[in-house]
C-alpha cells in the first residue's frame, strides 16, 4: 500500500480542503500520514496527525523551526509520495527529496509570487520565490484552484512537469435536500449573507457603506465568521448607525455551513482584484453559496464572473463601489423571479460543483 504524507504549517483544523484531501487518499485505499503544526486547541480526527512544534507564533524563526523539524520526519519515515500544501514548507520537503525518491505533489492553493504580503515586502519575496524557483525541478505535480492560476504558473516556470486545477469544492451531502423560500411580502426581510473570514480584500468596508445606501428597507446582513477586521467593522455599524440591519455570526462548523447558509436570499463574495493573487482566486464560499442554493453577487474578476455568467447565478459588480453594490442589491430585491430564477441554477450547478465530483480527478493524480 502506497504511503502518502500530507503536510502543511497550518493547523489542519482551519484548512477544509486539505482535510478533505486527505480523506479522499484514504478512500482510495492509501495509507496516508498527515504532518501539521501544534496547536492549544487540536481536534481528533480518524487519520493519523503528527503535530510539530514551531516554538514561535510567527516570524522567521517560526518557519525556519518548522521546517527544520519537517525535514527531519521526512527523512525518518521515508513516504512514497510527499503531498506539500503552500510554499512556507518547501525547503522542508526539498531537502527530504535530495535524500529519498519521494513524488512531490505540491499544492500551490494561491499564487505566492502575487501575494500582497510578498509584494509589500520586496526582501521577504525575494527568499520566497528563491525558494519556490530552486523548488521547481523536484516537484512532480502542481495543483491550484483555478485555470487562471494554473496558467499563471506555467508561464512562470515552464519547467513544471504536471499542472493541475481541483477547486475549492464543498461536499455534496452537506447541501440540504431542498431550499424553502417563502414569496417575498413587504415585512419579509431580504438576507444577505458574508461568511469566512474578516480579511483586507474582501469588501467589507465598502458593504458595509453600501448597506447605509440600500432603499429596500427590509434588507439585513449577516456577517458571519471572525477575523483581525472585525473591531473596525463593528465600529463602522455603529457610524453609520446599521444596528438594526447588521448582525455579526459566529464562525459556524463546516459540517453546518451549507444548511445554515441555504436560509438567505444572497450570497456575498466580493473579492477585491489589489493583487494578482487575488485577481484570479476562487473562493471555497461562492461554491458553498453555490451549493446551498444562494444567488450570488459577486466581483467581476475573471474567475467569479466566469462561474457566474455560465452558470447564470447571480450578478457581477465593482466590489471598490458602494453605490453600485447598493444599486445591485435593490434591483435583486425587487426582482423575485430573477431571483427564484437564480435559486433553481445554483441548486443545478451544485449537482456539477461539489467535492465528491472533484475528488475524482485528486484520486488519478494520488495513483498515478
């Protein structure tokens, strides 16, 4: 049986992908070893989890350790294939390589040389990209999310011997059997959604501005999730005095978000185009919007105004324009059979964009 080692510096409870990743080797019959950094709060899983100790919270010191650490449990356990999820552990799995014969599948989720954390920081990207550049010639397949991404790295390095797209998919049995919405009446509230986490280039801001300009008075939004933005956001409600018309969510369990999300009228996902990385992402939460049936509105980066045209699904808008947003969400409001409309295609795409579908093509890569 063949051995596959999972491994990343982030605490595995915050990465759904990588998780499902690695119950899809499982499935398919592998014997997998997952790698992961130490936490105070770590869940139990049914895999094997070998967590590390950093030592420091961040900084150099902290990947430095890591991978000093890493590179010593690869070379102790010597796995046939080496699954790397993000750059920060290349060296790691490099060193590993020069000493086995290891397949490396490296899962590049975001396009690192495109980072705005690395293009802030000309020094920082400079060993980066060192690091993935001198990297390229032991990997043997990279995977990303998106067509676009993908092709942003065979450009980069046409030396890459495999390129792969499997998207942020969610499960298909985590979407509800049927999605009950009541006809909209004046004294029915119109929800909006936004769930994940409360990060720069996610629009938040300019939501929120463009929930002060929203005339349907029976529009509400939750925001659902946490993050480093949410003092600033909480603040902003309170300055624009959106008390009654604005709710803050916990974080709600993987295993619940679909069904909890199904209960909206509209999805939120505006991701902002200030960095290349950005520009061409694919977020897991449109596909989770997708799947439980919520029209989406969305940003006009290529990747979500894509999805959202082919699937016919929801509406497109400048995501750094309020008034636009605002516009946008009332003329969807007033809109019911567009809506209804819009309802009934994303519960057909999620029949198409669902991780069981997904996984397949992870399965074929794991094999070959």
């Amino acid at each position: 049986m063949k051995t596959i080692c999972f491994v990343t510096i982030d605490p595995i409870e915050q990465r759904r992908r990588f998780v499902q990743s690695v119950r899809t080797a499982v499935q398919a019959g592998f014997d997998v070893q997952v790698v992961s950094i130490a936490t105070e709060k770590e869940q139990t899983w049914e895999f094997p989890v070998t967590r590390l100790q950093a030592g420091f919270h961040r900084g150099p010191l902290k990947f430095l350790l890591f991978n000093f650490r890493l590179a010593k449990w690869l070379l102790r356990h010597r796995c046939e294939t080496i699954y790397a999820r993000g750059l920060w552990i290349l060296p790691a799995v490099r060193i590993a390589r020069l000493f086995t014969k290891a397949r490396v599948i490296y899962e590049a989720h975001e396009f690192f040389a495109g980072h705005e954390l690395l293009l802030r920081r000309p020094v920082r990207r400079t060993v980066w990209m060192g690091i993935e550049r001198l990297s390229i010639p032991i990997i043997d397949h990279l995977l990303t999310v998106s067509e676009p991404l993908a092709e942003l790295y065979r450009k980069r390095y046409p030396r890459l011997k495999q390129v792969s797209v499997i998207r942020n998919l969610p499960l298909r049995r985590s979407f509800p059997t049927f999605t009950s919405h009541s006809d909209s009446g004046s004294d029915t509230p119109f929800t909006l959604v936004f769930h994940g986490y409360f990060h720069k280039g996610r629009a938040l801001p300019q939501i929120l501005q463009a929930m002060a300009q929203v005339r349907t008075k029976t529009a509400r939004l939750m925001l659902v999730g946490g993050g480093p933005l949410e003092a600033e956001l909480r603040q902003l409600v309170t300055t624009l005095n959106l008390g009654k018309r604005v709710h803050f969510h916990d974080f709600i369990p993987h295993e619940q978000l679909v069904s909890f999300l199904s209960k909206a009228d509209l999805g939120l996902a505006l991701i902002q185009p200030d960095s290349p990385n950005r520009t061409y992402s694919l977020p897991n939460k449109f596909f989770e919007l997708v799947g439980a049936g919520v029209p989406v509105l969305a940003s006009t980066i290529p990747t979500l105004s894509a999805y959202v045209q082919k699937y016919d699904i929801g509406r497109c808008v400048n995501p750094d324009n309020p008034a636009e947003i605002a516009a946008a969400i009332d003329a969807i409001a007033e809109d019911a059979k567009q809506l209804s409309q819009w309802r009934a295609n994303c519960l057909a795409a999620a029949e198409e964009l669902n991780w069981e579908q997904e996984s397949e093509i992870l399965k074929e890569i794991l094999r070959a």
